[in-house]
C-alpha cells in the first residue's frame, strides 16, 4: 500500500513516517515545510535506511496535489498538515482557517478525484472542551472549543463525516491524539518548535538544556491533587504505531471511526518535573505563575476503544517519554538547525 503523508516532515509525521516504512508501507511526503525541515526526512531514511520520497507542496495548491497524485498513485492518506499553535491561533484566525480547514478541503477533493477515498486525520483531545468526567471516552460530547486551532479540528471533524456519510465509498479514521512528547530512541528525530515553546515538555527540555533558565507553572490552584493541571502524556513513537493500526483498519473498510490515542494516565505537571528530573538527573528550576488562559484542569483519555478495534496500546511509560525527549534535545540542542 502506498500512503501519502502531509505534513510528515513534521514532529508526529516524521515519527509516523518510521513506522510505516519499519511495517512495510511505501510512503510519499508532502509539506510545505512551514513548521519544519526537509532534514528531518534525511534522517527518518538514516533510521530505516530507506528513502522518503518528499514534495514541497501546500496542500492549498490544488494544481501541485493533483500532479502529485496523478504520479504517484497512492491507496490512502495520512493527513498531518496542519497549523498547530494554540495562542497564534487567536491571534491569526483567518489563517488557521484557511490553511487547516481550506486546505483539508482541497486535499480531499484532490483525493475523491483520483478515487483516493482513505484518510487518516489527525484531530485532537481539545474538540471535547473542558470534559464533564474523565477519562474520556468517544461517546462524551464533543464540546465549546477556546481557541480558532480547536475550532479547526472540531470543523474539520465535522466535515469529514459528513463526507463519508454522503459517500460511503469513503473511509475516515479521526485519531484524537492527547499530548504526544518523547522522541524516537535513536535521538536523531524529535519535536522542533519555532522561538518559545508553548508546550510544555519542550519547554522543560530546554530549560534542561540552559537556553531558558526556569520553568513557570501556570497555575497552582487546579480542582487536582496536586493544584496543577493534568494531561494524557503519550509517547510520539507510540502516537506513531496507532496510525499503522489504524490503516489497516482503513484496509478492512472501516467506514466512519473516532478514536483517542492516550494512554489512559493523567500526570500534573509537577509529576512530569519530577518524573523528568528522576528519568535524566537534570534538574528543572521552577516557579508558580498564574494561570494559562483556556487552560482546562484535567483531561485524559479512555484508550479502550482503540485496544479493542485496533489492538493498540501505548507501550512506553513516563519515565520513557522523558528520558527520549531529553535525549532528542540535548543531542540536538538546536534542533535540525545543527
Ligand atoms: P508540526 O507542526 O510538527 O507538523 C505539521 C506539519 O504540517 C509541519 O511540517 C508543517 O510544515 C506542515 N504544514 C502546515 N501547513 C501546511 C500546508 N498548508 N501544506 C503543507 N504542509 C503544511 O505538528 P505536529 O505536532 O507534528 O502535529 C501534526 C498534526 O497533529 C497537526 O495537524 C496537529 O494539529 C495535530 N495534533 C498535534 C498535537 C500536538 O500536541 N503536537 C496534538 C493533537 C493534534
Ligand atoms: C500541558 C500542561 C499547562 C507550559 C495543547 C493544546 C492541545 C494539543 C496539545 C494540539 C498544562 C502546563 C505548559 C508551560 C505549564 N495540541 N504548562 N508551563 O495545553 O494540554 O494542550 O497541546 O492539538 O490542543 O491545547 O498542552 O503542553 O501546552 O500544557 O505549566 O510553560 O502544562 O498549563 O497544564 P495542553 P501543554
């Protein structure tokens, strides 16, 4: 099976990339290398030692797509592409708008064109909003987004099951990921992101590194154990397996299907400080501010769903996730700029 990957030149793209060449998968890349380097893909052939074709192309340029797909004759694809940034999303709503939701919507018709009726979409945990129970499961209402990024996944959702609905030549995988971190073992491939990270596991590995000198902690007085916000923190290389079990669920005509891919364990973030600092010896300088905007208290999810239908489950522990992000970030202190 030949898949295209958009935005597989990206952080959780290029980690998939690995694993669908390990599984035997010929894979094409497009991206427009807005939020990442072609050397990423260099060194994705480097771990398997096979190469990745790769274009640079928007998904918003129909004409390139379609050469590309007439060339390139692929099964499915794994749809990556994307604005990401939360806080730039406010600030840039036309933006996200149009390269998320514009762009998917040019992609697919691009697909249905050339009769390419499978996609794997990469939509995330903050479509269910602030959650009235965890852990999550499927069924839980989707819910009131805080930002234009949300609104994008939550839209682009909606969009895609009303395509599959109206044609159900259509298969549609939406993976709601919760918050992927870690790195490949290797350390050659990790999360690279542009001037201050927003998140928070990058944030943590460059204070580590010393090109930030503490970490501040948005908000001490969460309904927590601990006063500080919980999340699903799931390691990028398993995020990676469940799009290769998810495409052969994609194989066996799956139709609509929605899965969360998280491990199914809320950590505060003073537990991942701690688990950091236990996992790697560095330690982390940190001080308590007040709270992030949006922000929500807890979130994680019920990964059953996607055990029982494609026999996936997150392998790799905290301490795992911890000790492969620092060993992404202090090998390549610059990232890719190296
Ligand atoms: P990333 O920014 O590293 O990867 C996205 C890639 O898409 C980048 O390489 C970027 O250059 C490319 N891209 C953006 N717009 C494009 C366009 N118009 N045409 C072609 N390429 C384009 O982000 P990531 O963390 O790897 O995220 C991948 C996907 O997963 C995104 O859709 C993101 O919204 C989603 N997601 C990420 C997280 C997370 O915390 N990282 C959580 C949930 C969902
Ligand atoms: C995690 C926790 C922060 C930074 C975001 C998006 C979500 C998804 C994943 C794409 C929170 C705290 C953070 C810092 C901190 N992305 N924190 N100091 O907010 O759960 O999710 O990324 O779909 O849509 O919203 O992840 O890593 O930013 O924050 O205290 O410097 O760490 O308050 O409790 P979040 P995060």
């Amino acid at each position: 099976m030949r898949i295209l990957v958009t935005g597989g030149a990206g952080y959780i793209g290029s980690h998939t990339v690995v694993e669908l060449q390990n599984a035997g998968y010929d894979v094409v890349v497009i991206d427009n290398l807005s939020n990442s380097s072609e050397k990423s893909l260099e060194r994705v052939a480097e771990i398997t030692g096979k190469k990745v074709p790769f274009y640079r192309c928007d998904i918003l340029d129909r004409e390139k797509l379609s050469d590309i797909l007439d060339k390139e004759k692929v099964d499915a694809c794994i749809h990556f592409a994307g604005l990401k940034a939360v806080g730039e999303s406010v600030q840039k709503p036309w933006e996200y708008y149009e390269n998320n939701i514009a762009g998917t919507l040019t992609l697919v018709d691009v697909m249905r064109k050339h009769g390419v009726k499978n996609i794997i979409f990469s939509s995330s945990s903050t479509v269910y909003g602030d959650p009235e129970t965890v852990p999550i499961t499927e069924s839980c209402p989707k819910g009131v987004c805080t930002n234009p990024y949300g609104w994008t996944k939550s839209m682009l959702e909606q969009i895609l099951m009303d395509i599959q609905k109206a044609d159900p030549e259509w298969n549609v995988i939406l993976l709601r990921y919760f918050n992927p971190i870690g790195a490949h073992k290797s350390g050659r491939i990790g999360e690279n992101p542009n001037g201050i990270p927003n998140n928070l596991m990058p944030y943590i590995t460059q204070v580590a590194v010393g090109k930030r000198d503490h970490l501040t902690v948005f908000g001490n007085d969460y309904n927590t154990p601990d006063g500080t916000g919980v999340r699903d923190y799931i390691h990028v290389v398993d995020l990676a397996k469940g799009h290769v079990k998810a495409l052969k669920k994609i194989e066996d005509k799956a139709g609509l299907k929605i899965y969360n891919l998280g491990t199914g364990t809320g950590y505060s973030v003073l537990d991942i400080v701690h688990n950091f600092e236990e996992a790697t010896g560095v330690k982390i300088p940190y001080e308590i501010g007040p709270r992030r905007a949006g922000d929500i208290a807890i979130n994680y999810a019920s990964p059953d769903l996607a055990r029982e239908e494609l026999g996936w489950v997150a392998e790799n522990g905290i301490k795992e996730m911890c000790a492969d992000s620092w060993n992404w970030q202090k090998n390549n202190p610059n990232g890719y700029d190296d």
